[in-house]
C-alpha cells in the first residue's frame, strides 16, 4: 500500500521550506527492545542539537526527522545509529535562544532566591548591560527560560553563565563534560605538608576521588584553580582538607570565555565568535 505524503504546517499555517515537504508520514512509535533502542529526544541531546525538553516541543511541531522521516510522537524510539536532523523551522529558533554573561557579586545566589537574598538573573536588566555594538537588543523575551548553567555560591563572585540554550547548558553541566572552569582564590592558614599535591590530585569529596585539578600559587595568599567538575562548595572544602580557609573566590573563566573587563553586576550577552 503506498504511503500518503504529509505536508506539515508551520504554527501561521503557512508549508515549510521545500526541504521538507515530500517527506513521508509520521512513523509511529518503535517498541523498546532494550539497549538497542534510545528515545529520539534523547538521541538529539546526545547529539549535542538540543536538550531533551526543546526536542519534545519539536517533535510535537513535526521538526525532528530520523533517516528523513518525520517523528511527531513523543517517546518515539529508534537506532543509537540513525540519522537525527532539525526542520529549518527548529534550526532558526536555536539561532534566537540567548546565553548571558554574569559577574556574579557575592550576596547574590545562582540559582532560585533564598532566605531574603536575591537570584543573579535579577541583574539581567536593560539598564545593567555592559553592550557593545555588536550585541543584539535586550529583549523582555530573553529572560524568559533562562537558568544558570553551573553554580556559584552566594559568597563567591565571577563568572555565571545563564542561558536559554539547552546544548550549552549540557556542554557545561553534563555528566561528560570536560570544560575548564578558572578560578582566583584568595587563602588564609597553613598549608599542610604536601598540601598543594593533595589539591593537585588525591583528595575526595562525598566519598568520591575528585578528577585532577590545576592548582598554583599566585602570590603569598591567592591560589588558582582551573577544574573541570563542579561540587557543592567544592574548592572551600578542598582548601579545608589540607588546612587552608578561603576568604574570597572569583570564577574568572569558563572553556575559553574569560570574565575579562565585565564589572561587577554587569551582564552581557555572549557573542558570536565566543564558544565554550
């Protein structure tokens, strides 16, 4: 029996763009037969071309095609090995999805407000952008989804990125990421014997051995750090294991974007050349 052809419409109702008109009808969903099959939103995240939620609302819209074929069902399960792809239509809202640059001052937490103190994407304001001019307008729309892609705690400060963007999102926090975090930390008390090959490598944290970590003096009282995890107060109870107390620590870059001259309070949008 010959399979009807299916234009999908666009939310205006107006069709697609031709690349995807003469695709065939939704395929249903495959049944689980264990680890040879994934969910497509979840191949689509592997895949670094959005996060889990975005590509259920594209699957919803008919924006995901597997081997050419349109997926409209969610929980839809296919091959570890097909071939994912976007509808131009999911392709031009990624472009629109903004990521935020923070110097976090201390006070401020990252994530949900708490005990009276205020959360940093409250300083995402028209009147606290430091713009350049090839930055695009500050718009209402741009804080909307917009959540912290990593921590920094309440009494730290430096660099927070927030973001709409779920690729950057996972890129940063994901259970496999490797990006570098830097960090200038400022230390009072005692270094113990061995203490700094310690921070080096050879401590754990919540009965977990952490990854190595890039650890120097700077001066008489200030270390850096340069990880790639991101526990809970992890560098304070680093410091503490080996008979040091921080006083003050500021994250000062992440991959390869620096706070760089970004003042306290400020935000700016990250650029098009920037990538982490």
């Amino acid at each position: 029996m010959t399979r009807m052809r299916v234009p999908h419409r666009r939310d205006d109702g107006s069709k697609p763009d031709k690349a995807h008109t003469a695709e065939t009808a939704p395929i249903k969903a495959l049944p689980d037969e264990g680890d040879a099959l994934v969910r497509v939103s979840r191949l689509l995240s592997m895949q670094g071309l959005c996060s889990r939620r975005e590509a259920d609302c594209y699957i919803e819209r008919g924006w995901v095609f597997v081997d050419g074929k349109r997926i409209t069902e969610l929980g839809s399960r296919v091959s570890k090995t097909a071939r994912v792809s976007l509808a131009p239509e999911a392709e031009r809202q990624e472009a629109r999805l903004v990521t935020i640059l923070i110097n976090k001052p201390v006070g401020y937490v990252s994530a949900q407000p708490e005990d009276g103190y205020r959360a940093a994407v409250s300083l995402v304001r028209a009147d606290t952008e430091w713009r350049m001019k090839a930055d695009r307008p500050f718009e209402a729309a741009h804080l909307r989804g917009l959540a912290p892609a990593g921590r920094l705690d309440i009494d730290s400060s430096g660099l927070l990125v927030l973001t709409q963007d779920g690729r950057v999102a996972r890129k940063l926090i994901g259970e496999d990421s490797v990006v570098e975090k830097e960090y200038l930390v400022r230390v009072e008390g005692e270094l113990r014997p061995g203490g700094l090959e310690l921070l080096r490598h050879g401590l754990m944290l919540d009965d977990k051995p952490l990854k190595p970590a890039e650890v120097e003096w700077q001066n008489d009282d200030q270390l850096r750090f340069i990880l790639m995890e991101g526990k809970k107060r992890q560098i304070r109870r680093m410091c503490e294991q080996v008979g040091l107390n921080v006083t003050a620590l500021k994250r000062v870059r992440i991959g390869a974007v620096r706070l760089g001259d970004l003042p306290p309070g400020r935000w700016r949008y990250l650029r098009g050349h920037e990538r982490f």
